[in-house]
C-alpha cells in the first residue's frame, strides 16, 4: 500500500483506510500519532513495512554486508541481500566455491539423523537395563500419599 492510498482511500464500508492503519500501527508501537503530517505518516509507513518484512524472514544465514545485493549465481537477476534471503537462497550461495565467505552468520549444524537414532537406542537400552537390574524402583511413586503444593 502506498502513501496515497492510505491518506485518499476507504473501505467498502465507508471506513477510511487511514484510520485503520493509524489503530493497527499504534498497537504495535505504542505512543501519539500525527495523522495530519504527510512527513509523519510516511515514516509511519516505512517503520510499519520494514516491522512486517522483518518477521517474515525467518532464514537463520545473515550475508556479511559486502556481500549485500549480489547475484544468486552468474547471469542471475535475483540480487540476494538480508531482506529476501531464504534457506533455499542461501544453500544455493553455499554451493558455489568458498561460499562459506559470503555469510557472516550460518545456522548451528544439526547432528544426522542417523546420530540420533543412535543416541536414543543407547537411552532406551540403558533404561531397559535399569528396568532388569531393579524392577521395584522403576514403578511409579504412589499419588495418594503427596498434598498438593
């Protein structure tokens, strides 16, 4: 939505868009508004676009900022950045030689899911080794004899 839309439009019921945005906008950031300063409303606008664009990026790689706006691969018109980059993007970006160099942040590596598994069969071993060794222990605790906190 664009600057004259929000100041010149109405809804369908009569309600003016203004309005709508100015309540929408002061739950988010909480203070007094200006509604008649064009210069006002257009930094509300901008700080309202840029609040949504922010939570919609949920990539976890950050580009060091030299590497802003460069192509997705040679001859590519995307021009990735912090903004629009996507996990999608950036294993793209990884693939190319050394493109480690472009990211200033990579996610934590997550251990292989055959890791995993393993782990947990030690634990499930291990706890049916518990359950062998000592069969009285591992039943539950009796309810009826604890007060309530």
């Amino acid at each position: 939505m664009d600057i004259s839309t929000l100041t010149r439009s109405v809804t369908d019921e009569g309600v003016r868009y203004l309005e709508l945005f100015l309540k929408e906008f002061t739950t988010l950031f909480p203070g007094p508004v200006n509604p008649s300063c064009p210069t006002c409303l257009h930094a509300y606008l901008t700080a309202y676009k840029q609040h949504y664009n922010t939570m919609q990026n949920t990539c976890t790689y950050r580009l060091h900022a030299k590497y802003e706006n460069i192509p997705l691969e040679f001859g590519s018109p995307i021009l990735v950045n912090n903004t629009n980059i996507t996990t999608a993007y950036a294993k793209q970006l990884l693939q190319q030689p050394n493109g480690q160099r472009f990211f200033a942040q990579l996610p934590p590596k997550e251990e292989p899911l055959s890791e995993k598994i393993k782990t947990l069969k030690k634990v499930v071993r291990k706890s049916a080794k518990a359950k062998k060794k000592d069969p009285e222990n591992v039943s539950p605790p009796d309810i009826s004899n604890t007060t309530p906190a």
